[in-house]
C-alpha cells in the first residue's frame, strides 16, 4: 500500500471515531474501543490523586521548617530551664524564705520541662512523617498517645503547682481557682488531641482501604 492509501485509511478512521463521538449515548451509538473511558483506570487514578493529597501535599516545606525552628527554640529554652533549677538545687544560693517550698517548685519545674520535651519530641516525629508522606499509618499513633500523655501529665504536674501555692493564697482563693482553671484548660488541650487521634484513626482506615482497592485495580488492569 503506497503512502496515499494509508494517509485515506487514517483519514477514514479519524472521520469515523470523531463522528461516534460525536453522536454520543444520546444517537444509540457506542464509541469505538479506543475512545471508550476506562471505569477502572479512572477510578485508579482518582484514589492515586485522594492519596496523594492527604500525604503528600498536606504540609510545604516551608510550614516544615518553621514548626521545626520553633520546637527547637521551645526545647532549647525547656533545657535552659531545667539546667537553671538544677544548679539552683544543686548550689543552694537561693534558700526557702519560708513564704513557699521553693524545693518542690523547682523539682516540680523540672519534671514540668519533661512533660513539654516529650510533646515537642513526638510532635517533632509527626511533623517528618508528615513530610515523608507515612502518617497516615499504625506508626502514628504511638506518638500521638505520647503527646496526649505528656499533656495529661503537665496538667498533673500544674494541679500539683496549684496544690502547693494553695496554702499561700488563703487570703485570695480566687488566684487558687484560676490556677485550677488552667489546669483544667491542659486538660481540655489532650480532650482535643484525643479528637484529632479519632480523626486519624479513620483516615488511617481510609488509606489502607483504598490502598487495597488500588492492588484489587491494578491486578484487573
């Protein structure tokens, strides 16, 4: 066949494909095979795009190294903080006046610091698994559950603060209530991250349905 009937066949297969197409489901005719969508491939990409999204595209880098600076900041002044009681402790330049255990305040200051490192630890974990695109996952939860137990625990350690200062403000309860106020608003901060594990909990179970309807595709394509 000589160039000119081959250029004719193309002609009359591209005439033939755009005038089915044309017509459409509403004329009775079917497109041929080739222009026909694939429900599957479609459906395929449309997990590959909802996975994507959620993993990803989620944060940027620069919403990455910001969150980073700041906990590196947080746990460098915490440090600070704890090696600041400890030297106290430890030298005994600044002795009890009597008008409160400075001891214990500074004991309970330097578990309180613990409580804020294991947070910032673990959000810290969160944040690279974010980035890496692995947090929706089993792995997650663990440190989740610790950012919720280091919060449960500073809550513990304020209310300890709370009970300590109490004796003091016999004459102004009301500094004693606002102080168990704040404690209370701790805990309503783990009351929300316990909510946002829930979240996650589902969205977990999302993925891995959709990574196994994506294999289900794959061996049907």
């Amino acid at each position: 066949m000589n160039r000119e009937g081959v250029a004719v066949d193309f002609d009359k297969i591209k005439t033939v494909r755009t005038n089915a197409h044309a017509m459409g489901p509403h004329h009775g005719a079917k497109p041929p095979p080739a222009l026909r969508p694939n429900p599957c491939l479609a459906y395929r990409n449309s997990i590959d795009y909802h996975r994507n999204s959620m993993e990803g595209w989620v944060m940027g880098k620069l919403a990455v190294r910001a969150l980073r600076a700041v906990l590196v900041v947080v746990l460098a002044g915490t440090v600070f903080v704890q090696a600041l009681m400890v030297w106290t402790l430890v030298s005994g330049n600044d002795p009890e006046d009597g008008s409160l255990p400075l001891t214990p305040l500074r004991v309970i200051t330097i578990l309180g610091m613990v409580t804020v490192q294991v947070a910032l630890v673990c959000v810290w974990r969160l944040v690279t698994m974010v980035r890496r695109g692995t947090v929706f996952s089993h792995a997650a939860f663990r440190y989740v559950d610790g950012v919720i137990g280091a919060i449960v625990a500073a809550a513990l350690v304020w209310f300890a603060v709370t009970a300590i200062n109490a004796p003091g403000q016999r004459d102004d309860p009301g500094v004693t209530v606002i102080m168990g106020g704040i404690g209370l608003a701790i805990l309503g901060v783990a009351l929300i991250v316990l909510v946002l594990r829930m979240l996650l909990v589902q969205a977990v179970a999302r993925d891995v349905e959709a990574a196994q309807m994506q294999a289900e595709l794959d061996e049907v394509i």
